[in-house]
C-alpha cells in the first residue's frame, strides 16, 4: 500500500487533482525548433478574417437561482453542447446547455453532492460520482439522453476513473482509504459487475482492451523518474516501454510520455508512439522544477483531428517563482508541426471540443477559447 507523501512524490497524483477541480508545458518547439509562423509572399493574398465562434454561441451561460449555485462545466458533449453541475443545498444536478440556442436542459439529479462527471470518449455515456458521505463514493452511468443505465457504491474517501476507450463498457476505478492506501477496480457496465484487479500503481492508463499502463515509481527507494509500464490484464505480462519517464499519457491508439531531455536537463521532451510503440513525433519545452518533482503544465489530446494541445513555459526555472505566463501551443501530430495560439495565460486545466475548434479552460472550464479567432469568452455569467 502507498501513502500519502510517496503518493506525492509521483507525477501522477496530479491526476487526483484534475478529478477533485473535477498537465503541459512550455516554449514549445517542434524538433526544439521554436514553431515557425508563414510570412506571406508580396503576391499572396491576405486570407479572408476568421468567422469567430462567439458570433454564434449564446455565451455566457446563465444560471437561474433556481436551478443552484454553478459548480463547473463538466465538458462538451458535441461541438455545439456543454455539460454543467449545480448545487443546491445538499443535491446536484447535470445540465446540458446548447451554444446555438442558449437553451438549458435538466439531464440528471442527484440527491448528494456531485464530485465529478467524466464523460466517456465517444460522449455516449456519462460517469456522475457523488459523496453520500466523506467515506462513501457513489457512481452512477448514465447515457447521453439521462437514463441511468448503473450504480455502484464504494466505501472510500476518494476515486478516481480511467474509462477504456476500446470498449466504453469497462471503467477502471482507483479507490483510496484516507490513509491513502488504495485497490483497483474493473466495473464492467454491461454485466453489472466490479471485480478486483491487483497493479503495483493507482494511477493507470489503457493501452489497449486489456493491457494498462503505468508509472512503476519504487516507494523504498523515492526518484524523480520512474519506469513507463505496459501490464496484461489477463495474463499478467509485463513490459518496460520507457526506463525513465515524469509523466505519461494514453489515448486511443496513442501514447504520450513526457521524459528529461538528455542534453539539456532544463528541457522536457514530448515524444509520442503508436500502440506498437514506435515514435511518431517528438518536441521539447522548457521545463519548470518543483521540491519534489516536476511541473507539467495542463494539456488535452484531439484524437479526431491528431492535434495535441499544452501550455508551456517560456522559460526553464523553479515553478513557485516563475511568472512569466505559459504559452499556448498546439501540435498537429499527423504534419508534425506547431502553431502558437495565445500568450500570457495562466497554466490551468484545457479541455479540447469534438472538432478542436475550441478548447474549455479554467479550473472549473469557466471559461472557453476559441481557437482560430485566438479568443477568450466567459461561459458562465457571474
């Protein structure tokens, strides 16, 4: 079992973090080339102005009193449809709000406190955790429309949730007791069923229908790196895909690890492989340092349109007394190259919408960027 100051010293217990609200960086080059922007030719014509999103959308949202206090947007449903949580009292509810009309309809709910909804791949299901009490974790599957489809109780103090993207019927659940010590849950939808599934980490990623990935960070011996772990589900396999590695990621047929840049320590490199593990693409930003680990500032991966998006540094340093602002990049993984959105932003949570027309951010997505007008809007009406 692990407690709560190893926890800490890994990376991925930022993801805990992400879940209770509810990482990338900086400076970011292509191949450590700053991201080049097209000067036009003398003979170029000027391209006609981008249409800006915001001419469409009915934004900011507006809560009536009625319907509770705004807790935070819980994510896109489609280009066009946000989820948002409200509290009233001792209850919450899950709304869906359309862009277009500025229309507002009561999906789900729940008579305790909702903690997070997590909305699967596909936008097809919703997972809603609420806390019936601080031991007590309730989750219930719900599809697009509202039906509840299960419901599961855990006696915890806090979950977290990695929904299988090869198959939308599967959640893993992480479940810690307030000491920190945790077990690891397959919930299977389809068959009503949650059985017990024994990996040496909490935090845990899928790498295909039945292998998870994860960082293999040794508690005797505390490190700021750890082995990048691929483990069989039902065989028990093991395989090591990197030896050393501050943070990773998996997306559908995609994994993404952040590692220490060899020649130069004060840079972080991004590189990216397909599910047989063969580098697809690689880029380095510079990279901020905290007492017991790194900072990796927040980043969302399009997996429809091969774009993965991060903030980063413009500058390597110590975090607690960097304030030079992040930079916001995106790289288009199937061209390989880079584009900078905007500057002088805050590093806090981005969340990409279906097209990644637009991405939500803020710590609790109140707010949302259009991303070819290089815009930012308030969503929600103070």
């Amino acid at each position: 079992m692990i407690k709560l100051n190893k926890l800490k010293r890994t990376n991925c217990v930022f993801f805990i973090l992400m879940f209770i609200l509810s990482t990338l960086l900086l400076g970011a080059c292509t191949n450590k080339e700053q991201p080049k922007h097209k000067i036009p030719a003398k003979n170029e014509k000027p391209k006609a102005p981008v249409a800006a999103l915001g001419n469409e959308w009915k934004l900011p949202i507006s809560i009536p009193k009625s319907e509770g206090e705004f807790s935070r947007l819980a994510g896109w449903l489609s280009d066009t449809e946000l989820l948002y949580i409200t509290n009233l009292e001792q209850t919450s509810s899950v709304f869906r709000y359309n862009l277009l009309s500025g229309k507002s309809e009561l999906l789900y709910r729940c008579g305790s406190p909702i903690v997070t909804v997590q909305i699967s791949p596909t936008r097809k299901f919703l997972l809603i955790h609420s806390s019936p009490s601080s031991y007590e974790g309730l989750v219930t599957i719900i599809d697009s429309k509202g039906t509840e489809l299960s419901k599961e109780s855990f006696a915890s103090y806090e979950l977290v949730f990695e929904w299988n993207p090869y198959n939308e019927s599967e959640v893993l659940v992480s479940k810690f007791d307030e000491d920190w010590n945790f077990q690891l849950f397959l919930l299977d939808i389809n068959n009503a069923k949650t059985t017990e599934i024994y990996l040496p980490q909490p935090f845990v990623k899928w790498m295909d229908e039945s292998e998870a990935a994860f960082l293999n960070w040794d508690e005797s011996n505390p490190s700021l790196y750890a082995p990048l772990v691929v483990k069989g589900l039902d065989n028990g396999m093991e395989k090591t895909v990197l030896p050393s590695a501050i943070q990773f990621s998996a997306f559908r047929g995609l994994l993404m690890a952040v590692t220490v840049n060899e020649q130069d320590k004060k840079m972080a490199d991004y590189s990216f492989f397909d599910h047989e593990i063969k580098k697809l693409f690689t880029f380095s930003i510079p990279q901020l340092t905290k007492f017991s680990d790194w900072l990796v500032p927040f980043y969302d991966y399009n997996v429809q349109m091969g774009q993965f998006i991060t903030f980063s540094p413009l500058k390597s340093g110590e975090a607690d007394s960097y304030s030079e602002g992040f930079q916001l990049l995106t790289f288009d993984l199937k061209k390989g190259s880079s584009k900078l959105i905007m500057e002088g932003l805050q590093n806090e949570p981005i969340n990409f919408s279906p097209t990644g027309k637009a991405i939500l951010y803020g710590n609790q997505f109140e707010k949302m960027i259009d991303i070819n007008a290089k815009k930012i809007y308030d969503a929600i009406k103070e």
